[in-house]
C-alpha cells in the first residue's frame, strides 16, 4: 500500500526523519507493504509546496539545510501557507513537527484539528496539543475514524504511551513521576560538575536539545506540558499547564549543588502527576533525590519516568543520551502502527 505523506514543520526531527523513511524504504516495503510518496511540506521561513508527482525528501532536506526556498525544488506548487496545505495536500498521513508554543499549543492545535476533521492520520511530536486538547482531537480522532499518534511528545521515541496501550491492558496508572527534560538535566549535572549556568546551557544548545525559546526549558514550561500531556492520555485527566504547579531551575546556585552531591544527593527537575481525591495533582519543581535513585541516576541529555500503577507497582523507564534521531523513530513507529491498523481493518 502506497500512504500519501504531508509535513507541517520541516525542522531537525522531521529531516531526520526523512532521511530514515528514504534509507528504511525497501525494509517498509518487504516488512509492512508500506510504500510511499510525499505529496507536501510546509515551513515557516522556506515557503509551503505541494506535488501529485511526489517530492525527494532528501532533496528537500538539502534545500533547506543550504538556506534555499522549496519552491526551487522541480515539479512543485507554491502555496500560501499551511492552512491551504491541509486543504488541497491530499494526505493520508500528516505529520506535525511544528515547535511548542506552550501558552496557547497554536498553531499546532489548529493544524491537527483540520487535519483530523479531513479524516486525515496525524503523527505529532508537539506536545501542546495533547496539553492542550487531547479530549477534543481524540474525539474528532474517534468520529472521523482517522489516528492520533504522538509516541515522540514525551521521551523522544522511549515506548511510554505504546507500553501503556499495548503492553499494560486492564492496568490503571495512578501516578508518576519523571525527569523528563533534557535541557534542564543537562544544566544541572553540568554545574554538579563544576560548570557553569551559562556554560551548560550553551552546550544544551550547542546540541541542538534546547527549545527554540532556551526560557521555556528552564522555567520548567517544557516539563509542565509534559506532565499535562502523561496525565491527560494516562490518567484521563483534562488539565492545562495553568494546573501545574511549576518551578524551574533559576534560582539554583553552583554552591548547592556541589553541597548536594558531596551529600550523595542529587538536583533534579521532576515532574509529578498523582491521582487524588480532588482530581490529579501535577507538579514541576527541583528536588532532591537520592543518586542511586532512578531519577537521580540519569546524567546529562538522559530521562527517566516511574509509573505507579494499580495492579504491576511502579515500572521505571529509562532513556540514556536522546537525539533527534530517537525522536525522529518515534514518528517512524507511529507510522508503522497506523499502517498495521490499516491491515487490521
């Protein structure tokens, strides 16, 4: 089966993306009768295209990693803006890669929902919708019989949604917690190493694991729409990042940390997510864990999540030194379960 193929965001995670759809086509081909053709792309500084034709992914990954317009690519059409490209990219899958906006999720929220009220099948690795209105595209999901997947909004491409629907059937979760930002994590066993603030964030950016908006990571902003987004597909929960109560890392001083660490204790932001008698509690602030602890384990860019569930106790995730490309797989693996859905039918 050929799957049509449009993306919304263009960035770091989707050209890596293509580069493993193009270098994976014919193991996609022999293992799940999946072939396919990319028939639109838009981006915010490079313009928006479409073709019936197809566009070479690789192509379009080497015109804009050389600063050049996708129009320049043969055999094209230039269109206004994403809105039109939903419209006229006859898709069967979208992929939205588009960065957080964490006060409002748009135009994430707006690009899936058109998509989804098209019966079109999303795969996003922006976390703000699924802060931001899981319920409502869930539902749309539902009613149009298209799929909503979003295994790389937490945790890169680390199995955590897929373990829970899959692999933990008739099980509850009834809270977590989780160190789950990159960036922040990084900082703090930078300076637990003796460098600096500023020296550990401009590595996180050197790296490329930083939000475009470096302030989002160390206000704890990324982490609370992450918490939102475990708490809203795990718990049933309907929360917002307003609901968080969350902290960052600003105040936190080079003194304290090595005092911390000398005490075999270590400064991470964890995020929590408990099921309560008012509702799920959800919080973002640092803490001190214990070293050998799970959360207080995980060094530099790594993560890790603790579910607490009803009837298997806690079950620990770890995820050691993420990419892009783990992100990138984790559309790869979205794709290919909407793929086997399809087969299923």
């Amino acid at each position: 089966m050929e799957l049509r193929l449009a993306f919304i965001g263009f960035g770091n995670v989707a050209r890596a993306f293509a580069r493993i759809l193009t270098h994976r086509e014919s193991q996609l081909a022999r293992d799940y009768d999946l072939r396919f053709r990319t028939t639109a792309i838009a981006t915010a500084r490079h313009g928006c295209i479409t073709s019936s034709d197809g566009i070479d992914l690789l192509k379009a990954v080497d015109c804009l990693e050389s600063g050049r317009l996708l129009a320049e690519l043969d055999d094209s059409l230039s269109l206004p803006d994403s809105a039109v490209l939903i419209e006229c990219c006859n898709a069967d899958i979208l992929f939205e890669t588009t960065p957080l906006n964490p006060v409002s999720a748009e135009p994430a929220t707006s690009h899936i929902r058109s998509a989804l009220t098209r019966g079109i099948h999303i795969v996003t690795a922006n976390k703000g919708p699924i802060a931001f209105a899981y319920r409502e595209l869930k539902s749309l999901a539902s009613q149009r019989g298209a799929s909503f997947r979003f295994e790389g909004t937490v945790m890169d491409g680390t199995p955590v949604f897929n373990l829970v629907e899959s692999c933990l059937p008739g099980a509850r979760v009834l809270g977590f917690s989780g160190v789950l930002n990159s960036t922040t994590n990084l900082i703090l066993t930078g300076m637990e190493a003796g460098r600096s603030f500023q020296e550990s964030l401009a590595e996180a950016q050197r790296r490329g694991i930083a939000e475009a908006d470096a302030d989002y990571d160390i206000d704890g902003w990324d982490a609370a729409v992450k918490t939102v987004a475990l708490a809203n597909v795990l718990m049933d929960s309907d929360s917002r990042p307003s609901d968080v109560d969350r902290e960052g890392i600003r105040g936190i001083k080079l003194e304290d940390l090595k005092s911390a660490t000398a005490a075999g204790i270590a400064v991470r932001l964890v995020a929590r997510g408990k099921q309560t008698s008012n509702g799920v509690k959800l919080t973002v602030a640092p803490e001190k864990v214990p070293v050998a602890s799970v959360l207080g384990s995980v060094r530099g860019t790594s993560n890790a999540l603790v579910l607490e569930t009803d009837l298997m106790g806690e079950i620990a995730i770890v995820e050691t030194d993420p990419g892009v490309e783990q992100t990138a797989y984790a559309l790869l693996s979205d794709m290919i379960s909407i793929r086997t859905g399809m087969r299923a039918v």
